[in-house]
C-alpha cells in the first residue's frame, strides 16, 4: 500500500514539475544575414569568345530579383533589353539575349543590389556577370565623382558614360546613340567606376538620364561632361559636375484663362524679370494695351488685356533670335477682379517687407490714401516698390522692436489694368525684440575671384530672405535673423549679372562655380555667430553626414545627463 503511494506522489510531483514549466516557442535559429552565392554559372563568368545568347546563373538558395530595372546596368548598352526567367523566386535564373552583340567587346552584366534571397532579402553586392565576344577580357578602368553644379547634393542613379572618339565621333551622338560603356551610381553612391575598358579616346559624360533611354533629352535631363577628351588608360579621378542647360525660348499656342487673360505656356528657364519677350496682342490689325507677368510656378507667361468682344486675337513672341505667332479663339468668359492679399500677418520681421499681392495687374499707386502709424498714433515714413512682373507691392520702413503697426489702404489708394480700386484695407502688424533674432557674420577666406553672390538658404535650398552681393568685401553680416539652421551658398558670378548661370554643353560650357559651406550654420535667438568660411575646402556630403551624426550623438548624450 505504502509503495503505490509513493507512486501516486511521484506522479503527481511530475505533473506539477510539467505544469509550473515556462512556456516559449521554438526561435528556428540565428537570423540568416549572409547573401546568396552564385554556385554556377553557364557559360562561366569571364568567359571569352562568348558567341550564344543565353546564360545561366545558379544559386546555392532560393533567390529573387528586386529593381531591376533601376539596378541591373549592361555595358555597352543595349539596343534590346535582356529577357530574364524567372520572374518568381528560384535557384535558377536564365538570361536571354536579344541583340546582337559587338565582336571583340567586353559585356558587363551589373546587378547592383537587385540579386537577394527570398526570406531575409540579404542581397549581393554589386554582383558581376562579365564575359567577352573577342579572345581577352578587356580589363582598364577609371574612376571619379559625380557632384551637383547648383545643389548641395547630387541625385540617386546618375548614368556616367563613355562615347568612343573614332572618326565618325560628333558631341550630338549624345542626343541619339547609345554610349560605348556605361555605369550608374544607383541610390548610394556618388563616386563612380567605369570597368572593363579598351584602350582609346573618350568623351566622359553623366547624365541623370529620366527617359532612361541612354539618350540626352536636354528638356528633362542633367548633364555632366568634360571640354576635353580623355585617353584610357588613366589614373585620374575625374569630377563631373551636373547642370540643368537653360533652354531657348519656345512658346506654346496661348490658353484662354478668363475674359481678361490668357496664358502663354513656354518651354525652357528663362529669368524674365531682367529680360522679357516681347509680346505684341492684335486684333487684325489693331495693337491692343497688355501687361505681362509670371504665372507662379509654372511655365508660363500670364498677358492681360482690356475685355474686347471678339471671335479671335493674334499674338506674337519674340525673343533675341526666336520669333513666333500664333492665332487663337476668344471666348466669353468670367473676367478676372481686383482682390488684395497681405503675405504677411501678426509679426512682421526685421528683415521683411510687408508685401501685398494682387490679383490682377496694378498701375496706379495714391501715396495720400495710404496711412501707416504706430502704436502712438504716430505717422512712420514709409517707402514702396511694385513688381509688375510678380504683382507684389512692397512697403518698407523702420521697424522698432515691441511696436505695434497699422497701415491703412484707403479706397483709391491702388488701381488696376482695369480702373478698379481697392476698398478700405486695414493691417495690424508688430514687431518682436532684437534679442528674439539671431546676427550671422560670415568672414570669407580664400575666395578665387569676385565677384560673388552669397546666400543664405533653408533646407529646401530656398533664399528666405539674406543674400548678398561682393566685389570684394570678405565680411559679410546678416543681422537680425529668425533662428534657425541656414545653408551658406556661394556663386562665383563670373558674367556679373547678378544670378545663377548654367552650363552649355554643344558650346562647352561649364556651370558658374558654387561653393556650399560644409554644415549647415545654426542662427539662435539672443546670440551671435561668427562663422569662418574656407572657400578653398570643397563640399563633402560624406563629411556632413559624420558630422551630423555626431552632433545628434552628442545632443542626445546632453539630453540623457540632463
């Protein structure tokens, strides 16, 4: 009896012992983070006097392709893209050639990052398949760095080509043939080699190439290229700086807007504030009064005319050499009608103009039905500016810190195109304390040539409103400005005409030279930056990004102490 007792306990103990175990669940192991490996290939990878059109490449796992039609870069292009089976994942893939291939030239199949397994997606790195139509492999190279003319950092998947000089060579192959060699950046890097060369001449080209056709489409595509041509082999690294050319002025059949207004789309930047085509309206033989402006943000002019009832109106545009007419349906249509918008409200700046913008064109300005005083009631000196172009008004005077503002438009004081005027319009606006703001001085070193523009930009590379312009100064303040991290932008403005100028490349020519400081200046309330600027220490992206992220490491390690 006593020993099925001791059973029974022993049991029991058991089920406890089984009951009371922690529960969990089975982990399968180690995460895999190890990339496919290529087991075989068919033919094998270098291969000379390649004469099929298909290959084989095996893996040791299960793999699937990811983006390939942004990773994958054959060089030399080609005519007809490659069919590559499966498109599901497999240990397998087949490439399937469709073109005909170039005798004794070396093919260099770049996968890029698109070659991954199917569970973890851990992808091989830059995966070459290279094989020869000739008895050798050619095996030169160059290297070099793809840079922004204008931008502070370049795109993702820039192409960097490589046109063959022979006797049939013109620099406007670029505009219809496919390069001899080509690579790309893809999305991570902006330094660039070109593998698998034969020796010769070349002309180097980088393209942020949108139509992805290997073509220049100088309408959507940044150039980069060098005046001379280059010889391989060759240890230099070469720097090619992208611009976006400045097209010549071509208009487009105007657009009927209202019954006061038409658009006139154009192709190609044009800076029309300093020079604006010539925009002559008829009515058969009648020259009818227009005011031009700017559409904003778009490509496109905005003509306004006086309402005239007829069936249709002739325009012509001429520019330098372009000259272009065009004949077009009037309708009937609701006309445009004076209304005034204040871009400002509550707090004016120190730095700002309090600018009103119109909704159609004005012509006439009242200075007696405009009133501005302060809190006091007392009347502060003023001045205005109108930009017919923009169609701002701007009114400009000294701003007192902690003051209050009001300016008063008394009917009558603005008319416009149409002889209508504004109503009464009152602003409330004020002003902050000095300590509120934040001065920046720039002290310039080592600056080539003058002279310069400087510019003080946001994030998004906008001038808010701080730049400058230099001859020869090397101290540069910008007082009084709202807290914040700045970007310092210098343009070496070598025609002095005051703004930007890209490149050209039938005609050889470069973008003018800008110059980014390397971190970004951070403006703070109540304080002053001093800030020596080395124009001789070019921009490094990889540089501002270290030293970004050390800074946050460092304000994260204050805040953690705290």
């Amino acid at each position: 009896m006593l020993k099925n007792n001791f059973r029974y306990i022993s049991l029991l103990l058991v089920f406890l012992m089984l009951s009371c175990a922690k529960r969990g669940s089975i982990t399968g192991g180690l995460k895999d983070t190890l990339a496919p490996v290529l087991r075989y290939s068919s033919p094998k990878n270098m291969s000379t006097n390649f004469t099929g059109n298909e290959i084989i490449l095996g893996f040791d796992e299960y793999v699937k392709l990811k983006n390939l039609n942004k990773q994958l870069i054959i060089s030399p292009p080609m005519k007809h893209e490659p069919v590559i089976l499966p498109t599901i994942a497999s240990k397998d893939f087949t490439i399937k050639i469709k073109d005909t291939l170039l005798p004794n030239t070396t093919y260099s199949f770049n996968f890029g990052q698109s070659i991954a397994d199917n569970n973890e997606e851990n992808a091989i790195n830059q995966f070459k398949y290279i094989f020869s139509t000739g008895s050798y492999i050619d095996s030169l190279s160059i290297n070099g760095i793809v840079r922004d003319a204008y931008e502070k950092n370049v795109d993702n998947f820039v192409s960097v080509m490589l046109y063959e000089v022979n006797d049939t060579f013109k620099d406007s192959l670029i505009y219809k043939q496919s390069p001899r060699y080509i690579t790309n950046t893809l999305d991570s890097l902006r330094t660039f080699k070109l593998e698998n060369l034969k020796a010769g001449k070349y002309l180097l080209v980088a393209l942020k190439d949108k139509g992805g056709n290997n073509r220049y489409n100088p309408k959507d595509d940044k150039i980069g290229f060098l005046k001379d041509y280059i010889t391989v082999p060759n240890d230099t690294v070469f720097e090619l700086e992208l611009f976006k050319e400045t097209l010549p002025l071509k208009a487009f059949k105007p657009i009927q807007a209202s019954g006061n207004r038409v658009y006139l789309p154009y192709e190609g930047k044009q800076n029309f504030k300093t020079s604006k085509p010539k925009i002559v309206l008829k009515n058969n033989n009648e020259i009818l009064e227009t005011i031009v402006t700017a559409f904003p943000k778009k490509d496109s002019l905005q003509v306004w005319y006086k309402p005239i009832k007829v069936d249709s109106l002739s325009m012509q545009i001429s520019k330098d050499k372009y000259d272009k007419k065009f004949t077009f349906k009037v309708k009937d249509q609701k006309k445009d009608t004076l209304n005034i918008t204040a871009l400002q409200s509550g707090t004016l700046n120190f730095r700002e103009r309090f600018t009103l913008e119109s909704s159609t064109p004005l012509v006439k300005f009242d200075k007696s039905k405009i009133r501005l005083v302060n809190k006091d009631s007392v009347a502060v000196d003023y001045t205005t500016e109108y930009d017919e172009f923009e169609q701002k008004l701007y009114v400009d005077f000294k701003k007192e810190p902690v003051e209050k503002y009001n300016i008063t438009f008394f009917p009558g004081a603005l008319t416009d195109f149409y002889e209508k005027s504004n109503d009464t319009l009152i602003y409330k606006l004020s002003t902050k304390e000095y300590s509120d703001y934040g001065n920046l001085v720039l002290n310039l070193q080592n600056v080539k040539r003058f002279p310069i523009i400087v510019e003080v930009t946001n994030k998004k590379g906008d001038v808010v409103y701080a730049t400058d312009y230099s001859e020869g100064k090397t101290k540069i303040e910008f007082n009084l400005m709202v807290p914040e991290k700045f970007t310092i932008r210098i343009i070496y403005d070598d025609n002095k005409n005051k703004i930007y100028d890209s490149g050209d490349f039938l005609n050889k020519k470069y973008a003018e030279e800008v110059f980014y400081f390397q971190t970004d200046v951070d403006v703070r309330t109540n304080w002053d930056v001093d800030q020596a600027i080395d124009l001789s220490v070019p921009f490094n992206p990889e540089v501002e990004k270290k030293q970004v992220d050390k800074k946050k490491k460092e304000d994260e390690k204050k805040r953690k102490a705290f």
